[in-house]
C-alpha cells in the first residue's frame, strides 16, 4: 500500500469508526499526492470552503473507469448547489477525463464520471468543496471511493468548532479539551462579534491556562500571556482568543462578563494529560503489564495510545513525532487462537464512555462495529480500563487497538489508537 498519508479521526461514536475503517488500505499503488487538511467549519450554517486532495494513479488501474463517488461525513453536507469541477493531468499515454460532480444544498455526496485510460502519474485535481454543518462538535474524514488498490482514499478532514457559548457574545471553541502540556491551544471564536453597551466594557477570564492572542477585539491589548483580556468595548465579527493550556491536569473556566450584570457566559474547558486518579482500574495487575509479561502466551506487546493520528491497518497509527501518549494496550496471545487485550487509558477524555475498537490484519480491518461497546468508563481525570478476548482471524499478524467516544460522551469526539504490534502466532 503506498499511501503517503491516511486518516485521522474525528467523527462520531460506531458510525464515525465505520466510516473510517471503511476506507480499505489494501493494495499497492494509489496515493494522495497532498496530505489531506483538516478544514474547521463553524456550525451556524455559513459556507466553508474545504480543499480537496489530489489522488495520483500510481498503476494503469488505481483510477479505472465509472464512477467516482465523494461522500461527507455525518453531520456536514453540500451547503449551495452547483459543482465540484475536476481538472485532469496525464502523462503523454494517458486519456484520463473525468466530469464535474454536481452538488445539491444538503446532500452529502458528488458523483463523477470516469472515462478514458489513466497510467502511471495521471492526477485529479478537485477545486474546493463548499461544506456547511449544523452540528456542533461534528467531525470526520471526506472520502473519495470508486478506486483501485485501495479502492477509497480519504481526501479532506473537517471539523467543527463546539459551542456557541453565551447569548449577547456567542462563540465558539476549537476544542473543549487539550492536553496539559503548557503548548497545545483553543481558539474561542466570536463569529458574529458583538456590540457592547454604552458605558459598559467586556472582560473575558479564565482560572487556569493563559489567554496567549487575539484579534477583532476593541481594548488596549495587555502584554500577553495573562489570565483576564479587561477594558473590551468592541467584538468585531471573527474576532478570536488563544487560551494555551496549563501544564498541569485540571479545568479552565472561561468567563465572559459585561459590565457588573450576571455573566453573559462561564464554560469549562479540559486540560488532560497522565493524571493521578486511579480512574476505573480495576486491572491492576495489567496496568504495567507485568501480568502479561508472565503469562505463557507466544507473543506480548505493549503499545501506546495517540490522540487521532493518522493510520493504515497493517501500520495501526501513523502519529507525528513526539506526539502525546493517552495511556497502551497490551496484546497477548495465548497459544489457543485467542488474543488477550488490556487497555489502559491515561488523560483521555474525562468522565466519557469509550468503545473499544481490535483490528486485525490482514483479515479484520477495517471494522464496521466496535469490538467491545462502552468498554471503558473514564473518571475526572480521563482514566479507565478495560479487558477484553478476542478471537484471531486466520492470517492475522498484525495487531491495533482504537478507543472511541461514543454519541452521547460530552464534548468532541474523541479517537485515540495505537501502533500495530507483530505476534507471534500459534495456530
């Protein structure tokens, strides 16, 4: 398989994960030419523009003729009508065309026609995509599908800002939490500004993190970091506000208060890292994995948790140097075809319910469901655990596990996996 890049997650519960794994890593030849972006769309409905990525036939069939297929995730869709247009690049050999996708308010998907040969370096290049959602806290992966080897490519990463937050001010956040490592960031966006009354003034505080930036806002700016932007008389549509995250565990409270009236907004914000709760642990024995490092199983691994990174099935996650960890798996065959899984989950999302995701390969990735639902229950500081044994599917090697918030967890979606580990495999 010769993808340069993959995906990463976002997406909501069994459905998002559905829709991820069933992007097929199989196969040898095609490529995105372009990393897909992630584009954040606000949700109150405007427009967002999101890029596409270019796929790239590496062999005579990756780009076959027929049809084309370009679906959103759940919670976006076409926000105006009109097309998608392609442009084609073919090598001298290549008669690869392929027609414009025709979109309509509301749908989610863009059919293009294929025809003619693609070789070796034939290219489709997509203009930009106009996406609206509603949904606040939606995320997923834009695929493209009606390829070869592997038959879909994600092309496009959307998300959406959390919120709104107040009523005389509204915003939004990029996030409701981030790791505790005194660098990670969350944009509070103000997309309709805001018209403060006479003789009064804004100030916005938090009790943890620091206020780093910020844009649109009428005052005289402090000399950053600081805990509280005072003295505000104007928000202009847009405006923005950087809170950098403490380096310790805990929450940060924002208040946006006008003049001495109640508050127009107070919204709590996670900061998450190793912690020190002891969350739901009852495996304790597991935790350090000595349990298994004794067990008489033919293979052992312990693997780490990333916060959505990218991946491929035989590879597990992809993640970027030196990314945060959320805690491992260990995996631990035990000689009868039977695969033990314990996973420990570290400064995840806190007080959430996670699905438990065990992929195989080759033979069981993607999945189309979660291998254990509401496996783990995290505590305040985003800690839990679970156990859980699986069957091995004949010719599986390669193992990975995913951990994934469901629907009805608070706060945005969380998608945490691990790198594959190779086992020894008795049969």
């Amino acid at each position: 398989m010769n993808l340069r890049r993959s995906l990463t997650a976002g997406g909501v519960a069994a459905s998002l994960m559905a829709s991820l794994f069933a992007v097929s890593m199989a196969g040898p030849a095609l490529a995105a030419t372009a990393s897909p972006v992630t584009t954040t769309v606000i949700p109150n409905g405007s427009t967002t523009y999101v890029p596409i990525a270019a796929p790239t036939a590496v062999g005579t069939t990756d780009i076959p003729a027929g049809t084309l297929t370009l679906s959103l995730p759940a919670g976006f869709s076409w926000a105006i009508g009109g097309a998608i247009t392609t442009v084609e690049t073919n090598p001298v050999g290549g008669t690869l065309a392929v027609s414009d996708g025709v979109i309509t308010p509301g749908g989610t998907t863009a059919l293009f026609s294929v025809t003619g040969s693609a070789i070796a370096g034939s290219t489709i290049t997509f203009s930009s995509a106009p996406v609206m959602t509603t949904t606040s806290g939606a995320s997923g992966n834009v695929v493209l599908s009606g390829l070869s080897s592997p038959s879909s490519v994600v092309v496009a990463r959307l998300s959406t800002q959390s919120g709104p937050y107040g009523s005389a001010f509204p915003y939004y956040a990029s996030a409701t939490s981030v790791p505790a490592d005194g660098s990670s960031t969350i944009t509070l966006t103000f997309p309709a500004g805001g018209v403060v009354s006479t003789g009064n003034t804004v100030t916005i505080t938090t009790s943890a993190g620091t206020f780093t930036a910020s844009t649109g806002l009428t005052f005289t700016p402090p000399t950053y970091p600081v805990t509280s932007l005072s003295g505000i008389t104007g928000i202009t549509a847009g405006a923005t506000i950087t809170l950098q995250s403490a380096t310790t565990v805990g929450n940060a409270v924002v208040t946006v208060q006008s003049g001495t009236a109640t508050p127009d907004s107070v919204t709590t914000f996670h900061f998450t890292g190793a912690g020190n709760g002891k969350g739901n642990d009852q495996g304790k024995a597991n935790a350090n994995g000595k349990a298994n490092a004794q067990a008489k199983g033919h293979g052992a691994r312990k693997v780490a948790f990333y916060l959505s990174p990218a991946y491929t099935c035989p590879t597990g996650a992809q993640p970027i140097a030196h990314s945060a960890t959320y805690g491992f798996a260990i995996l631990n065959t035990t000689g009868h075809n039977r695969l033990n899984v314990n996973v420990v989950l570290k400064g995840a999302q806190p007080n959430a319910t996670y699905d438990v995701w065990v992929n195989q390969d080759p033979g069981a990735c993607p999945l189309s469901a979660p291998t254990k639902v509401g496996a783990i229950h995290t505590n305040r500081h985003g800690n839990g655990t679970a156990n859980l044994h699986v069957a091995i599917v004949s010719g599986a090697t390669n193992f990975w596990v995913s951990a994934t918030t469901e629907a009805v967890t608070t706060g945005p979606t969380s998608v945490l996996m691990t790198r594959a580990a190779t086992l020894k495999i008795k049969r």
